[in-house]
C-alpha cells in the first residue's frame, strides 16, 4: 500500500467493520474523525474511493463501496483490522504478532501446502531411513 494519508486503511477498516459494505459518508466521517487536524478537508471528494476501485480492492454500487473479496473469517477480519490500525497510527509492526497471525492462516498463502500430520509422517521417514 502507497500512501499519502492514512486513508485507505481507514477505509478498509470501515468495511471491514461494517461487515464489507458502507457508503461514502461513513468513509468520509470516519476519515474525518481519524484525521481531525484537518477540520476544512471534504473527505467526501478525495482519491482513496477511486484508487482502491481501479485496484480490484472496493466495488462500488450506487451510493456504497462493497470489499471485493471472498468471506472473511472473524479470525482474519480481526487480523485485518489490526493491520489496519496499525498502518493508520503508524505503529511500528510487532515481528511476534505477525509472526503468530502468518502461523494462524498459512493455509491463506499457498493451497497446495500440504498438512502437519503429513509434514510429521516425512519426517518421520527421514529419520528412520537415516
């Protein structure tokens, strides 16, 4: 994520939370609310809307912005919006939390991962055969 402001992990957080589907103007507030120092900004009008369409992130259909993923798990939508929040504070990732949240879904990152139990069975084989 390229960012300029904190407003695209602000605006996944709010999909998130609101189970992937919100419009605009609860974007907007949220944004707002997150960025107060800027009481004169018309967050309604600003690119984050465009730029998370163009990159397959959002759908947008009439007034609101739909996530365009698969169903989320609680477990993973908790870990998103940690993520989130962490990139909207500008909190120094903590390389044990990742750590825990990659073990927690490695299934996420490859399909053809094969299981523990056959990971125990090589290696298991590898041991009495040498």
């Amino acid at each position: 994520m390229q960012m300029q402001a904190n407003y695209q992990p602000i605006m996944l957080k709010t999909l998130l939370v609101s189970g992937g589907k919100v419009t605009r103007e609860d974007i907007a507030a949220n944004i707002k609310e997150l960025n107060s120092e800027k009481v004169d900004q018309d967050f309604k009008n600003i690119p984050v809307y465009d730029v998370l369409e163009k990159r397959g992130v959002v759908k947008k259909y009439d007034s609101e912005f739909i996530l365009n993923m698969t169903e989320l798990t609680p477990e993973q939508s908790k870990q998103l919006i940690a993520l989130c929040d962490w990139k909207i504070l500008s909190l120094p990732l903590q390389l044990e939390e990742l750590i825990e949240a990659f073990d927690k879904n490695k299934s996420l990152f490859d399909l053809d991962r094969i299981t523990l139990e056959k990971r125990e069975k090589l290696r298991l084989s590898f041991v009495s055969d040498f």
